[in-house]
C-alpha cells in the first residue's frame, strides 16, 4: 500500500523499529522527533495517518492532536501510549483522535489500525472530492458540465484552488471556454459577492487600454473631460479577469507586472495609489512560454501569472460530454427562442461525435443554437473530410462508429437491451460481448 505515515516519538529506538516495519509493508514512512517538524507539514489534502507519542518534550501528543485537527479535524491520528497515560489517550479519543495504542504494542496489532485509520482517511478524502464535485456541477454560478475523467479533474482542480490567495493562468484553445472557468472559480469562491471584471486584452486598442485599465484623473489628457474609474479598480474585492493576455503591448506588460507585484494602482494624471485586494485570472490561448522565447512576451510577468496553471481540455479529447453538452445548449436554445428542441437521431449524433470541434465549445454551442432554429435539418456537415479522421485507421473509425450507434441506442432506450437489440438487430449474446469490448454498462444510460 502507498498511504502516507508520519511517526512521531521522541525515543529514536521506537522511531527506528516502526520506521523498518512499516517500509516492509509498503508504507511511505517519515518520522519526527519533534512534533512541531510534522506539524509543519500538514495541509488539509494530505492523505496518510499519523502515529505519535503522547508523552513528548516540547510538544506533547495531545497538544499536538489539538493542533492537527486545527488544521484538518477528519485527520486520521493514532496515539502511542504507557500503562499510566490511559486516561489522557482517552481524552485524546475524545478531543478527536481515530484510536490510542499501548505499550507495548505487537505487530499485528499496530498494523491492522493504521490500515483501518488509512481506509476512514482515504473515505474522508474520497466523500469531500465528491461533495466538491456536486457543488461544483449543482452550486449557484457557472457550471462546468461533463462526466469525462478530464472535466471531472478539472473541476476538482477548480474547487481546490477557488479560495487560494494566488494569481492563476488559465490555458485553452479558442472556444474552450476560458471566461467560463474564470467565472467559475469568481462564483464559487468567497469573492463571489464582489465584482466580477473581464477585459479582452485583443479586443481593446493599444492607445485606449492603459486608461481602461488604470483609470484617468480629469484633465489627464486632452479628452479626459472628468475622472474615470479604471477596470482593475472597479474589480478591488473581486476578481480581475485578462482575456487574450498573449495581446497585451509590451509596454503595458511592464505596468501590470508592477501592479500584481505591490497590489496597487496609480491612475493616470494622479499622484495617489489605490491599495488593491483582488484575485488576478489571466486566460492565453497559445503557449506564452513560446512567446516569451520569441521576446514578444515578458518572462518574468509570464511566471508572476503562472502561480497556478489550468488546463482546458479542448473539446475533441472529451468526445463522451458532447451530448450531454448539445442538448443543454439546445434546451436554452430552445428556452430562449420559445420554440421546442427536436430530437437528434442516432445518426446526427454519431455526426456529433465524429466532428473534430476545432472551434470547441463555443462551435458546439452555434450548432445547438443552429439545429434548434433550423428544425434539425441539414445542420451538420458530412463529417467524412474532418482533418481528424485522416490519422486514424479504418479498424478505428468502424470501432468509434460503432461505440457510438451503441452509446446512441442505449441512451435512446434508456438502458433496455432488448429495444436496443431489436434496433441494431444484433443478438443478444453479440450485443453484450460488443458492449464489453466497449465498456458500455447499460444501468449508465438508465434514467435516474
């Protein structure tokens, strides 16, 4: 097993001994002589147990299990106790730790309560990434729809950083959807009741967006005819969102280097600062590492954004969320235009999958949009000359069509095999080995 141990005892032979055992099992174990070393080390997503001594110098176990808990109050943490310190694991058992141990202990024994501390840890950490990912997808704001594996990363990542004091760069194809992840971690963090600033750093002229985003005192210039707040004033307690960063002039690179680094701003034409609390999103669509090599972007702006880097997968790489994601576009489609949505047949939807999405996100969104006003007529091109389909075999292309009829079958008869047989006109025995072969399981496609 690969849990995680911290050993804490100030005798070095008790160290050693536990140390040798637990390695021979598979724990990745790190001990402390000191409580306040381990203490130190300690976040809220760690994922071990902890093993410590309840009589230590310095700082004791049970100050020290105040403490953990400080920082995690479902921390899994086992007390080492004598004969006589009974009473104090027993309070310890109340205050929060998962189990006490006496001296001396066997093996056997030692072994089987961290495994079971590691499960309830592992549980702990399992349920709160749930919980995340629920609030992530039901919570008030912008959702990230999508049951992929890398949108379910995504979204973890989101809730895990939403409240962290740092800057973040945010990497995404055109379409895929950069306003909505910097929206999302604006509206699920505590700044959510603040003001939510973008700026399109591409779509604003060079000669305008210094004053856009600084702000101009009257008479700053010829035609500052009165005082102008600026964007990243206008954001002080939210979030400043920068759109398309790769355009930003050189020389203003410099100036908002200054500005994330002393979280202050000087409008132009005044000589007074305004002190800044805001959370810096900044969104690119190429690589800025590229750029900086080039010398058309600055390194050192580059790493002050990049504290926390997100990845948007494009759009072709989570081919299973796009039905999901056409048919709620679809369905605001349809709301706002006051008209039904039809319904795709199977066909469209193999369409659907086969599509390379160059456009991501936002391209999928026009098509629901385009389907829904055109009645589902003549809306997806003939997917036969998409450039993705020219680097795969004919072996792969069968394949994917094929998973993709079942995948379309089942979801249209909600999981019961044998409308699905009777539509594909397969036996039932083949109908099953494809489905395995595919990874299909038919209570997935059931409604809820």
């Amino acid at each position: 097993m690969s849990i995680p141990i911290y050993i804490i005892d100030d005798e070095p032979s008790i160290l050693h001994a536990l140390q040798q055992l637990l390695a021979m099992e598979g724990y990745q174990v790190e001990v402390f002589g000191d409580a306040r070393d381990a203490l130190k080390k300690l976040d809220r997503d760690w994922s071990g147990v902890i093993l410590s001594d309840i009589n230590m110098p310095e700082l004791d176990g049970v100050a020290f299990l105040r403490e953990a808990l400080a920082v995690d109050p479902e921390f899994s943490v086992v007390m080492l106790t004598g004969h006589g310190d009974i009473s104090t694991a027993v309070e310890s058992m109340r205050l929060g730790a998962y189990d006490f141990i006496e001296k001396p202990f066997s093996n056997e024994h030692i072994l089987d309560v961290l495994k079971r501390a590691g499960e309830k840890r592992a549980l702990v950490l399992e349920n709160r990434a749930l919980k995340d990912e629920l609030d992530a997808q039901t919570g008030a704001g912008p959702r990230l729809l999508g049951n992929t594996q890398k949108i379910k990363a995504l979204r973890r990542l989101l809730m895990q950083i939403k409240d962290i004091p740092a800057d973040v760069l945010i990497r995404g194809e055109t379409g895929s959807g950069k306003d909505l992840v910097a929206r999302f971690l604006h509206y699920n963090s505590h700044r959510k009741n603040e003001n939510f600033v973008a700026i399109n750093c591409g779509a604003i002229p060079e000669t305008m967006i210094e004053s856009e985003l600084f702000g101009f005192e009257a008479g700053a210039f010829t035609s500052a005819q009165k005082k102008r707040i600026g964007k990243i004033e206008h954001a002080n307690g939210g979030t400043f969102f920068l759109d398309e960063i790769e355009s930003m002039p050189m020389a203003l690179q410099i100036k908002l280097l200054r500005v994330l680094e002393d979280r202050r701003i000087e409008p132009l034409g005044s000589n007074r600062h305004v002190d800044l609390d805001i959370r810096v999103i900044a969104a690119a669509k190429i690589d800025l590492l590229e750029l900086v090599d080039k010398g058309e972007f600055r390194e050192d702006l580059f790493y002050r954004l990049n504290v926390i880097n997100v990845e948007i997968p494009p759009l072709r790489e989570r081919k299973e969320d796009i039905s999901l994601l056409f048919q709620h576009f679809a369905a605001l489609a349809s709301s706002r235009f006051n008209t039904d949505a039809p319904r795709l047949t199977n066909d469209q939807l193999v369409r659907l999958k086969q599509h390379n999405w160059p456009g991501n996100i936002r391209e999928l969104r026009n098509a629901a949009e385009r389907f829904v006003l055109m009645g589902g007529q003549t809306v997806f091109d003939d997917p036969t000359g998409d450039e993705q389909a020219t680097h795969t075999t004919l072996a792969q292309k069968v394949a994917q069509y094929e998973k993709d009829m079942l995948e379309a079958a089942l979801k249209e008869y909600d999981g019961r095999l044998v409308d699905v047989q009777h539509q594909l006109g397969l036996p039932r025995k083949t109908l099953y080995d494809k489905m395995r072969k595919y990874g299909l399981v038919k209570d997935d496609f059931k409604l809820s």
